[in-house]
C-alpha cells in the first residue's frame, strides 16, 4: 500500500478540493472536524447524504434531499445518571410525580418529582418539580421527555385540570406549562406510551370513557383518538409495547362498580379498541411495569385490597397469569416506572395502616416471583392517586 502525505490539497483552478475516486481509506487516532453552520446558512442542492455540524442546535446534519431536506443525527440513550442514592448509578431513569400525603382537612396535592435508576436499588433521589401541584395526573414518556397531564389540585375540593406539563429526563430542569391542553379537564385516567405518541384513556370526577393522545415530540392540545372504553371508569391498568397499547380493570365510583376487563389498541392509529381479555378479580388503583413482550398489573382494590402480581403477553389476546405476590401487602395507588427488564413500585394506601406507604418494591419482569425490596420515598409516604410514574426506557420504546 502506497502512503502519502501532504498538509493540504486543492484543485490547479478555483481553490476547490480533489476529486477522490475509487475505494479510498482514511485513517488517523485523531479526528475529523465536518462542516459547519448555523441554521439559516444550510446551503440547499447538496447531494444526498451531505454531512454538516449545525451550531444552532448542537448537532450534526445530513441533507436527505430537494424535497426532504435537513435532518439532525441525534443520539439516544436511556443510560443517566450523576445523582444520588438509587439515582447514583447510570441507567434507566424513573420520575415519581405529584401526588398527595396525609393532611386534615383535605389530601393536598404536592408538586414534589422524585428520582430512581431503576437498574440499582436505594432511596429516591429529590429530583425537581412539577409546573403545577398535582394528584391523579397521568404520566408516561418518550426516550427525552417525561409528561404529566390532567390530575386534580386536591383530593376532595379541588377541580380537574386540562394541563399537560413535562420535564426533559437528562435534566433537573423543573416541569413546565407545554401550551397545549387536554380535550377536557380530567383526573385519575391512566397512560401508556410509545416512542412518538402518548395515549390518555378514561378518568374521574365525573367519569368518562375517552380516549385521547399526544404527539410527544409537539407541544400542541391532545387529540381525540375516536374511539372510547367499553364504559367510563378512572384509576385503570396501562401497559404498553412499541404497537400495542392495553388498558384494563378501574372503577365507576367508590365505592361502586369495578372492573376486570382488557381492552387493547393500536398506539399509532385511531378509531379502534378491542378486547384482550380478562384480570383474575375485579380491583383498580394498583401499579403495572411493561417490557416489549410482557404487561405487569400489581395490588389494587376492587372490592378488598390485594396483594396480587399478574402477568399478560402484550403481543396475544387472553386473561392474566400469576406472576406472585406483593411484599408490601395491600398498596393502593402506588407509583410505577420500569426499564425493559425491572419493574419498579411503591408508596400509595396499606390497609389496615393511616399513613401513606414509602416503601419500594421491584420485580424482574421477565421472570415469575414475588417483590423485592428496593428502597424508600426519601421525603415523606405518599399517594398518587392514578398512574404517576413513567421512565426513559420502558417497553413502548
């Protein structure tokens, strides 16, 4: 192999670099600086493929044609970390938000946000703050983005609230207003997700049966998905695959009637909801962790606390499986976040205790067994109320 070396190169006319043709290979320990800019002096009839670094958004480009024109590289990863306690190591990122404590003479929301690495065991970590306190919301995520929409501003003499608020996983930035707004005010509807889309089904106070869904990426009102639950009810069951999206059990009124059905969408499409199967018992308010194959339900009430884990195959049709048991016997209203292989709860009500629950469990969701202990709530027990908790990395993406 011939080796040659010179410090530049330029065409004899015009100041213009070579034209290298053949197979060519270039190698160094170094490093390769690429053309840059800002985003207003993108220069237009490249050839495809064209790879330039854009100052304005700190990221490399690449022109995908006349009509497509730029796109940004962006390099994704679930692996964060740089806290403290169960947060301390670099993994999946799990966000607690909102939610209510103990008080007199109402449960007042809070807008406390508590962090996890869910590949570690440990305390949460007090992570920031959610734009507007908030119990009830409903909660889920992109690989960037974490959401909290709706949700109720206390217990018992508050309204419902039509704001969806988020944070960015990788920062401690607190959560602000997205500008965009639900269909309607609603509280205690639970939410699944995929990498793009953000699906809020049912609710509470008053009841409803809509579905609605958010592009993540957007900060624009939610939409209507065109289809609705076989009945309203609130406090559900999510899980979701990166297609599939699969909503079950809750409640009409408490006390009142309880549900054990499953229904299931298509996250990407609209206009249709089917039925999966069934839970072994009527309950709602429990916690539930996804990986790509495989939904988790865990605990609830309807009517009597459980301390039940169950299982389904996201990508088939039919009735739960016995997973095991809960070690933190009887927890209504947890917190839920999951990677694609752990599943991670706690807080929320056991009966027969008056304080809230801090304690965490986890499980492996690949495997059958019962909860093990991960840690505790840092701050104080807590309840949520509905489905808050969503991560970086969990079986959607």
């Amino acid at each position: 192999m011939s080796e040659l070396n010179a410090s530049n190169f330029k065409k004899e006319e015009g100041g213009q670099g070579p034209d290298i043709i053949g197979t060519t290979e270039f190698t160094s320990p170094y490093f390769m600086v690429p053309p840059s800019g800002t985003t207003a002096q993108r220069p237009s009839g490249c050839a495809p493929g064209t790879l330039r670094f854009n100052t304005d958004i700190g990221s490399l480009e690449y022109f995908k044609g006349d009509i497509l024109g730029w796109e940004s590289i962006v390099k994704t990863t679930p692996n964060l970390g740089g806290l403290t306690n169960s947060a301390e190591g670099t993994g999946t990122r799990g966000l607690f938000a909102g939610g209510y404590i103990s008080g007199s003479p109402v449960n007042p929301a809070f807008n406390n946000v508590d962090a996890i690495t869910i590949e570690t065991l440990g305390n949460t970590h007090d992570f920031n703050n959610l734009a507007t306190s908030v119990l009830g919301a409903a909660n889920f995520g992109s690989r960037t983005r974490c959401i909290t929409a709706g949700g109720r501003t206390v217990s018992s003499t508050g309204s419902n609230t039509d704001l969806i608020q988020y944070c960015v996983f990788s920062t401690q930035g607190d959560y602000v207003d997205s500008n965009g707004d639900l269909t309607a005010a609603n509280a205690y509807s639970n939410a699944l997700s995929n990498q793009t889309r953000g699906i809020i089904a049912g609710g509470g106070n008053p009841y409803v049966n809509t579905i609605q869904y958010v592009t993540m990426a957007s900060l624009g009102d939610a939409q209507d998905f065109n289809a609705d639950l076989h009945a309203a009810k609130g406090y559900m069951f999510a899980m979701n695959s990166s297609t599939r999206g699969v909503v079950g059990g809750g409640v009409y009124c408490c006390p009142g009637a309880y549900y054990n059905t499953l229904e299931y969408v298509t996250i990407q499409t609209t206009g249709t909801i089917s039925d999966f199967g069934d839970i072994s018992t009527t309950r709602y308010e429990g916690a539930t962790a996804s990986s790509a194959t495989r939904g988790v339900l865990m605990g609830g009430y309807g009517p009597g606390y459980t301390n039940i884990i169950e299982y389904l195959t996201m990508a088939s049709l039919g009735n739960t499986v016995d997973f095991g048991d809960l070690t933190n016997q009887n927890a209504t209203g947890s917190y839920s976040a999951c990677s694609k292989t752990r599943g991670v709860f706690g807080g929320g009500y056991v009966a027969p205790a008056t304080p809230y629950s801090n304690i965490i469990d986890y499980i492996q969701i690949a495997t059958t067994g019962n909860s093990k202990d991960f840690g505790d709530f840092i701050n104080f027990g807590r309840r949520s109320g509905s489905h808050s908790g969503a991560s970086n990395n969990h079986g959607g993406l």
